[in-house]
C-alpha cells in the first residue's frame, strides 16, 4: 500500500517539513533543522507532482519561507510573514490530489509552524527577531541594573523613526538606532518623536506634534 495514498500523510510530512524549516529560522541549529526540513517538504511535492509542476510550487513554498526571513531581518512588522505563510499554504493545498487531503497539509504547516515556537525554550535564538519581540532584557544576572544608564538618557529626548511604528519600530535618537514602541498608535516614517518612558531597554515614544511646537516658538 502507497503510504501517500493516505490523506492524513500530508499532514505529517508538511508539519514535520515546516516545524524543522521554521524552526531553523527562529534558532541557531547551523542548518541541521533546515536540511530535515527541505528533505521533508521535498518529499511531500514530490509524492504527487510531476516534475515540472513539483518545481514550481516548491519554489513558490520556499518563496514564502523566504519572505517571512525578509519580514524577521528587515521589516519587522509581520506583513511580508503574513503574506509568506499564505504562499506555503497554497502550495501545500494546491499539491494535494483532493481536498481532504489538502486540508490535513495546510493543518500541518500551520501546527508545525506554531510548534516551531517550542524550540526557543530549548536552543539558541537567532538576533533577527529581536527587533518585533523586544525581548531583550539587562537584568541583573547578566551584571546590569535595572535601567540601563544609556537608555535611561534617552527619557525625554527627541528622535525621528526610521520607519513606521505599527507600533513597533525603529527610531534615530542622538545619531543611534534603537527599537521603540508607540502608545498603540501609528507613526509615520521619517515622523519627529519624544521619548516618554524607558523601562530596562523597552522605550516608549510619542509622535511630536510639530505644529503645536511651531506655534509655542513664536
């Protein structure tokens, strides 16, 4: 019996595929989870597509892993990895030969994908996804204080994002790049800003309202 004539076999190869691609991503493994996880997914189109119709739409899943890499490295907002994940679960469903079948491989990227997450408790995390989390933290057991004294400077003073705050995102403040958050509002790139809070490496901004500054000048 053809293993793949199963439909709940999609389920398994493309949630082991994308819990191993995925995880990949998110921690330091030196490309041991990315071979496992191709070799997976490759699997997977292979069982059911021709050759020519295997090369496209593996490429089209590895396109959307390779937004949701751009999203983590460069954007940061969740966009690009959105539209990432919607094209692996196209692919998947589009490679399946009917729809049960189809719905078991879009369940198992979208399990593995959330499991992927479990990894961060066990394995060294990549740095590119600091930027969206925040999850820096200077505690006392790695030898800082609470605040650290160059974010503790930073209270009150005025800056301009890098790009836009939705509401996390980059800001330039004294000639240095750091990660800020807004008060769940959307600012603008290129928008003058002040810093209101600082807590350990967790800075809160607020959009400077420059024509009320214009008025109180002259």
């Amino acid at each position: 019996m053809d293993v793949f004539s199963l439909d709940w076999i999609g389920f398994v190869v493309t949630g082991l595929g994308t819990l191993f691609l995925i995880g990949e991503i998110l921690v330091n493994m030196r490309g041991f989870f990315g071979l496992m996880g191709i070799a997976f997914i490759t699997v997977y189109f292979a069982a059911y597509l021709e050759t020519s119709s295997f090369i496209i739409m593996l490429i089209v899943y590895f396109i959307g892993l390779l937004l949701i890499i751009i999203d983590g490295k460069l954007v940061n907002d969740g966009t690009l990895a959105t539209l990432g994940m919607a094209c692996m679960l196209i692919a998947v469903a589009v490679t399946a030969p009917n729809l049960n079948a189809g719905l078991y491989a879009v369940i198992g990227v979208l399990v593995g994908g959330a499991s992927s997450f479990f990894f961060l408790k066990v394995f060294k995390r990549r740095n590119m996804w600091t930027k969206i989390t925040l999850m820096d933290k200077l505690t006392s057991e790695k030898g800082y204080n609470s605040m650290n004294n160059e974010y503790a400077r930073l209270l009150y003073q005025e800056g301009e994002t890098l790009n836009n705050l939705r509401p996390v995102g980059t800001i330039q403040v004294n000639n240095k790049y750091y990660s800020a958050i807004s008060n769940g509002q959307w600012i603008p790139e290129k928008s003058k800003i002040k810093v209101v809070q600082v807590d350990g490496t967790r800075i809160l901004v607020e959009k400077v309202n420059t024509r009320t500054e214009e008025k109180n000048t002259q």
